[in-house]
C-alpha cells in the first residue's frame, strides 16, 4: 500500500460527470494511475450520460471559494489541473487562485484542459463570454494548455472544426503562446483519421509532432480529461512540460485499451496504477511510447542499419585514433571515435577506418558524420555515425536528406537525455539511443540529473531501439551495476585509460563486470516489478 502523504497533491477544477465517465471522474483515475493525490473540486454538475450531456450546473462561486480555502489551509498543490468551469465569474476565480498560490510558489504548473464543448453533443459547455474569460484570464498563466483542434480554433476566435489541414496547427499553436500559454500540445484524438494519433507539441524544450498508433475503439469518454490530469501528475512530480506530455500520452494509450463498455454510447477510459504503460506487442508497435516525427515514415518502424550490439557489452569512445587503435587492439569490437576537433578529423577518420576494418569492429564516428560519409563508405567497414540531439535538430533539410540516403549503408546512434528525445529518436528511426549520463560525469557540461538505474531500466523497457548507457562509468563497480539494468551495451571513456598497457590490463575486468551485471539483471528481471512505470525528472 502506498503512503499517501508521499504523493503529490494535485487540485483538479472541473466538472462532475454523472455517467462516471469524464470530468473529475476521469481526472481521479488518471491521478492515480500516475502516483498523484487528487483533490476533485468541483466547479460544475453536469447532467449526462454516454451519448451525451443534458445539462451543465455551475456551482454558485462562494461554494467554489470555500472548497479552495479549504484545501488551501491544508494540502496545497504541486500542480493545479483545470477542466468545465463553467462560467465567468469561475474561470476568474480559478485565476485569482493561481496567482495567489504564486505568490509563494513561482513555479506552480497550471494545466489548462479547455473545456469547451462536448465530443459527443448534446448541452453547450460555453458561450463567447466564457472563451473570451478564457483568453484574458487563464491563458496568460497556463504552464500549459491542451486543446483539441475545435477548442484551439474556439480560443483564437476561429470557426470550430475537427477536420482539415494539420499543417495549420503549428500556427495555432504558436499563436496560443503568444496569448500566454508557455507550451501546448493541440490533440488529436478527435482528428478524422483512421491509424494515428497525432498531436502537434510546442514547449520550451521540444516542438514536433508526436504519434502513436491509435488504439482500435470506440470506447474514448474522458480520454482528454485523463490526458491533462496525467500531465498535470507528471509535472507535479518535477517533469517538464514536454517530458509530461510524452507520459499522458503514454497512460492515455494504456487508458484506451483497458476502455469498457458502459451505456448505449462511447463507454469511459480507464486508467489504472496496476497497469504499465508498455511495452505493447498486441498493438503492433512494440512500445507504447510516442516518436516525434522527423521524416516521412510515421511508422515508427527503424530506418537505419540494425545495431547488433559487441558480444562482450563494451562500446569504448576514443578522442583519436591512436587510441582507438589501441583499444581495437586490446579486444574492443564496438568503438566510436569522437574527435571534438575539426581539425585533422579527416586523418583521424581514415587511420580509425584502417584499425577497425583490419580488427573487424564496428566504427562510430561522432558528430563528424558528412567527412565521415566521404571517407569511410566501404565495403568491408561496418559504420555508424552518432549525434546528439541538438547536432540532429541543427540539420538543414538537404543534409537531413543527406542522412537520410544513407541509412541503408549506416548505423545510427542518438544520443537522449529525456522522455522527449527518447520520442524524437525513436522517430528518426535510430538504430540505437543512448542513455545518459547515468552517472555524474566531468567530460562536458550538461545540464541534466543523472539518470540512475532506475532510469535506465525504464529507458531499456520503452525504447523501441536498443540502448547503451553512457555517462561516468569509469570503474569495473560502476559497469557491473548498470549492466544489471539492461542495456545493450555500456560506453567507456575514461576508463579505458590512454596507453596501449592501461587498455589491455583494464578490458578484461570491464568485460567480467558486465557478465556479472547481466546475471544479476536476469535474477531481477524474473522479480516482479513494483511501484510506478515512470522514469524520474532529469531536469
């Protein structure tokens, strides 16, 4: 049983949905799927069933106000989650809230799901003053809004539709971050479209368009309810917008497909904590991750050369070829050279292609990736080409195109630091990812926590690629500990040590700790896991 008083309180704003299915309901379930204690407040009664709303009943304000106070003097929120507010004066008052519990808490997360309007008809939820209180009154506090396309249009003054062209929804989502809101994802559970779903993201930290398969059902009351709840739980537990949004969709893909029949109309989804998020083989995927989008395959299927990862499970990383000479010499078979330098890089790429064809290794080349194509395309080199995230998204489109051709000769590695890039390389159809740091490191500057082996553990169960874990390992404890998690292999930088000598006596226990580690994962992968199926915030 969990301890309560451990979770993150999250307040919920919404309405009551008599048929169990959305609103607070929905937002209850979702809490508690993803580790977060829930307070439903309710700021409307609605009257409806499965095939429709008959009536909505905004609370009077002062009933409202004293439900805030209350919880205000005794479980104060990490995230605050709004849903059908109802009217004006509500929406206000939702507003003077935020900014009061601001006061003392800067960074509280406000998740905005736009209630305007039932998927399944029946009573109006808002006129035009509502969605102009919208506007003025909560958009410009949003840490982020979660519309679908119809209510994006609504709050921007535009006639509301379902269909039509989805190249204009980056716009509507810019245009709602000007109002305010600091990031969006405009859903597309609602979209005419028969394979995917497909919601266009737009944060601090990442923008694309983030897909997944969509689960074959009609049973979808509260699926965006759950959505923004999930987010708001996320956040509340220190995620980033755009890390949060990967989860909701995750959980709200693993809500569709455990949907129930519940009345003549679309019966409710339900989220539960006993459930993981994935994988999911039935669906066709693999994973029930989302991928950001960044070709034209939406398929999430690998584009590049399959990764078959080194017998002994160590990806060594050298700053030269001379040492990456060294290191192919001492028994290393997978072995990436990374050459910050531009200078000289031709030289470097040539003499590691020599050691690795003559000792039958696999050669990454970092960043370098064009000299890298020019020099090393040949027929008896197997090559891989590795960028970070940021090289990636620094890509003009004739050298995303450039890439692109050659993925039937190269392996590709990414590196990830995030849920979010976890997404954006399973899009680019990686052959592998990597996952990192998992432990400090000194050998750059980076701005994320370590990912632990809790981390990397989850990371190796999502990934539809397989994963390497880099980022401090420097001793044959440190390899054997994360070994245990799963990856595929294990990078090693400073710990191979420089000279010829150092590699040679040091190898040996860095491949008996592997060993060690992978039977220690598989004892405790036969264990049944417990606790939450959620990686832990790295920013």
């Amino acid at each position: 049983m969990a301890d309560t008083s451990s979770l993150p309180i999250i307040w919920s704003i919404a309405g009551h949905d008599s048929s169990g299915g959305a609103g607070l309901s929905a937002d209850q379930r979702a809490a508690d799927a993803m580790g977060a204690h829930l307070c439903p407040i309710v700021a409307c009664v609605t009257a409806q069933h499965s095939s429709g709303v008959e009536a909505i009943f905004p609370l009077p304000l002062n009933q409202l106000q004293a439900q805030l106070q209350a919880l205000s003097q005794d479980m104060p929120p990490k995230a605050i989650k709004t849903g059908l507010l109802g009217n004006v004066d509500l929406i206000r008052a939702v507003a003077a809230w935020v900014k009061q519990l601001r006061e003392h808490h800067p960074e509280l997360p406000l998740v905005i799901d736009p209630v305007l309007g039932a998927s399944a008809g029946g009573a109006a939820f808002s006129d035009d003053a509502v969605v102009q209180a919208y506007r003025r009154e909560l958009l410009p506090l949003a840490t982020l809004i979660t519309p679908n396309r119809a209510e994006a249009l609504r709050l921007l003054g535009k006639p509301a539709r379902h269909d039509g062209d989805a190249n204009e929804l980056p716009d509507l989502a810019s245009l709602l971050r000007s109002m305010g809101a600091q990031a969006v994802v405009i859903t597309g559970g609602d979209a005419p479209q028969a394979d995917w779903a497909v919601d266009w993201l737009d944060t601090p930290h990442a923008q694309g368009w983030l897909c997944s398969r969509r689960v074959p059902t009609r049973h979808h009351h509260g699926s965006g309810c759950t959505f923004a709840s999930a987010a708001a739980s996320a956040m509340a537990q220190g995620h980033v917008s755009a890390d949060a949004v990967v989860l909701a969709k995750m959980l709200t893909t693993q809500a569709l497909l455990h949907a129930h029949e519940a009345g003549h109309g679309p019966g409710p989804v339900m989220a539960h904590m006993g459930q993981p998020l994935g994988p999911l083989p039935y669906l066709g995927i693999g994973r029930a991750l989302p991928w950001q989008v960044l070709h034209g395959d939406s398929s999430g299927a690998p584009l590049f050369q399959p990764f078959e990862p080194p017998a002994d499970g160590l990806y060594g990383i050298l700053p030269d070829s001379a040492q990456l000479d060294a290191a192919a010499q001492a028994g290393l078979r997978c072995l990436q050279l990374r050459h910050k330098a531009s200078e000289g890089v031709l030289a470097h790429i040539e003499a590691s292609t020599h050691a690795c064809i003559q000792h039958d290794a696999l050669l990454f080349v970092n960043d370098h990736w064009q000299h890298a194509l020019q020099q090393g395309l040949q027929p008896e080199l197997k090559l891989g080409l590795h960028l970070g995230q940021e090289d990636l998204l620094a890509l003009d489109e004739p050298a995303r195109q450039q890439l692109l051709a050659a993925r039937g000769r190269v392996v590709l590695g990414l590196s990830s630091h995030s849920a979010w890039e976890l997404a954006r390389a399973a899009g680019c159809g990686a052959s592998l990812i990597a996952c990192g740091p998992v432990m400090p490191t000194t050998t750059k500057d980076m701005p994320w926590t370590p990912q632990g082996e809790h981390n990397l553990r989850w990371w190796t169960r999502h990934s539809p690629a397989p994963v390497v874990a880099i980022g401090g390992l420097l001793t044959p404890q440190d390899v054997e500990r994360f070994a245990a998690c799963g990856p595929a292999a294990l990078c090693v930088v400073r710990g191979l040590g420089q000279s010829d000598s150092e590699m040679r006596e040091r190898v040996p226990p860095l491949r008996a700790a592997v060993r060690t580690g992978r039977a220690r994962g598989l004892e405790q992968g036969a264990r049944p896991r417990r606790g939450l199926d959620l990686p832990q915030p790295v920013l």
